[in-house]
C-alpha cells in the first residue's frame, strides 16, 4: 500500500508518498499566513491533488489540537491566525480517499518511539521548532487523547512572570523555548527581523545576549522534561524539532538537567529523523489506523 502523508506545520507544509516506511517523493511548500481557511484550503489541493492518483490512503499530521478531525489552533499566532479548519473533511474531498488526521507532535512522537533500538514503555518526543510541541507514549500505546489534546506539553506553565502566550495563557513553556520565542526575545539586540535562526547565528559567534536567550529556552526545557520525567515516569525523552536539533542545543539542556536530583533526569536523545518524522509517524500510525 502506498501512503500519501502530510505534515502541517506553522512554517511549512510536507508531503510526501510513503511506501513501506521509505520516502519515494516528497513537495514541500510554505503555510498560507493568511487566517483565511480558503488559503489554506487552495494550497492543500494544489499539493495533493496530484499525488493522490498514487496512493491508497492519505495520513495526516498537523500542527494544532486535532478533536475527530477538526483543526483548532491552541497558539493561532503559529498558523498565521487560523484557528479553526475541518482538515478530515477538507482533504478527504481533495483526495477521495480514506484519512487520517492526528497531531504533527503526536505522530513523530510515534515514529521516534518505533526507531528505539531498546524496548521502551514510556517515553516522550519534545519539539522545540516555530511552537513546542509533545507526544507522549504510555505502555507503548500513542495518547492521542479523547479530545486531541494530549501531548500539548508546550502550554504547561514555565514562569508566571514570563510573556503573554498566543494561546492566552501567561508564561507558557511555548512563549520561553520555541523558535518563535527565541527570535522575538532577540529583537532588542540584534533588530526587528531577527528571528531564531538570526539569535543562532549570534550565538555561534559568541554573543552574551544570544547565549542568555538560548540557556532561558534550554533551562525552560530541561525543567518540562523533569516535570514529564516525574509525572508520567518516562524510560526516554527524544528531542526535535529545528530548535531542539540545532547545534549544542541537546547539550545545553542537559548541562540543565544534570543539576537537577537523579530521579528527575531520564535518558535524553536526539530524534532520528530530523524533518521527516512527522511524516513517516503518520504513515505508520495510519497503517493500524486506517478503516
Ligand atoms: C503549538 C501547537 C501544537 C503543536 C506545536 C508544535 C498550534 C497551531 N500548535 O504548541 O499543536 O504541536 O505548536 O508545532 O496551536 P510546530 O508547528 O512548531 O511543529
Ligand atoms: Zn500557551
């Protein structure tokens, strides 16, 4: 069987034909930033029409809380303001063919826990990209959750004091630690279009300010891990995303949570396929899923 997967995030949309776990193509445009559902709506079937005639069965992963197919944006600001889009129903009509939808952290959360070269029970994946986002493996099983909204680990509270986050709520882990975050916190030192990558680039070149930015996101998601670590008794944690993957990233956040007492430190890793695991997480999600 051949698997068209989608990976919907708040920059870019993938997607790609997926055939035993193996990319054969894959397209790759930027999200509409528009709040408009028509945008995106016009850009989806201009990316899968084509690639529907090859495939069996269509698996989505999308940025957002997915509840039976319906997209709500938790942080709208992450989809150019978009905050409500019936994507089950949308791409169903595009393709003709049988979807699945589920959350984009959710499914390379699955993908990461298949790649284990160890038996694992519990374990979570963090991605720290333009949002933070989650999913959690409990008793090997993905909690997709009653309503979608498992895994939004982003949105538990970091600092009281801390800034005003785009799902409402003050001091979320998300409005610290996320790409997004990063380059807004920036913006009085290196200029209104720096962005994470620019806050990066400043950090590579030794810069005070870069590196206080970056060890806030870093210490941020060091204490998210131990505060999963000690409520679900997590075996591994994966990290991703382009933040969570960018060099020395992973060091800084366990230089963090080494200072922390034993029980709260898990095994911490690298996730094994960059870009690609929300896709190949959704196309094996969808191979049990599928009805
Ligand atoms: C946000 C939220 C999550 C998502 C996470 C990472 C929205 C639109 N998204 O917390 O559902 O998993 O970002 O998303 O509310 P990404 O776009 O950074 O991959
Ligand atoms: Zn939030």
């Amino acid at each position: 069987k051949t698997c068209l997967a989608v990976d919907i995030g708040g920059t870019k949309i993938a997607a790609a034909l997926v055939k035993d776990s193996v990319i054969v193509t894959r397209v790759q445009i930027s999200t509409p930033t528009s709040k408009e559902a028509s945008a995106l709506t016009v850009a989806l079937t201009d990316l899968l029409t084509p690639l529907a005639l090859k495939a069996d069965h269509v698996a989505v992963a999308s940025t957002g809380i997915i509840n039976h197919g319906v997209l709500t944006a938790l942080n709208p600001d992450n989809l150019g303001g978009l905050n409500h889009f019936p994507l089950h129903q949308v791409i169903s009509e595009i393709t003709q063919l049988p979807v699945v939808v589920i959350n984009d952290a959710q499914a390379a959360a699955w993908f990461e826990y298949k790649a284990l070269d160890q038996a694992v029970s519990d374990m979570a994946f963090i991605t720290v990209s333009t949002g933070v986002g989650a999913g959690f493996v409990q008793k090997e099983i993905l909690n997709t959750g009653t309503r979608g909204i498992a895994g939004h680990a982003g949105h538990m509270l970091a600092d009281p004091n801390g800034p005003v986050c785009g799902c409402g709520r003050k001091g979320c882990v998300e409005s610290i630690a996320s790409g997004t975050a990063i380059g807004v916190a920036g913006q009085p030192f290196f200029g209104t279009d720096c962005d994470g990558e620019t806050v990066y680039q400043h950090l590579l070149a030794g810069d005070k300010n870069a590196i206080a930015i970056v060890d806030r996101s870093a210490s941020t998601i060091a204490n998210l891990i131990a505060d999963l670590t000690i409520s679900l008794d997590l075996d591994i944690v994966v990290l991703g995303g382009s933040v969570g993957l960018a060099s020395g990233y992973l060091a800084r956040v366990k230089t963090y949570l080494e200072r922390l007492p034993n029980i709260y430190v898990p095994d911490v890793i690298a996730a094994s396929s960059g870009a690609d695991a929300g896709l190949l997480g959704v196309a094996l999600w969808a191979e049990q899923n599928i009805k």
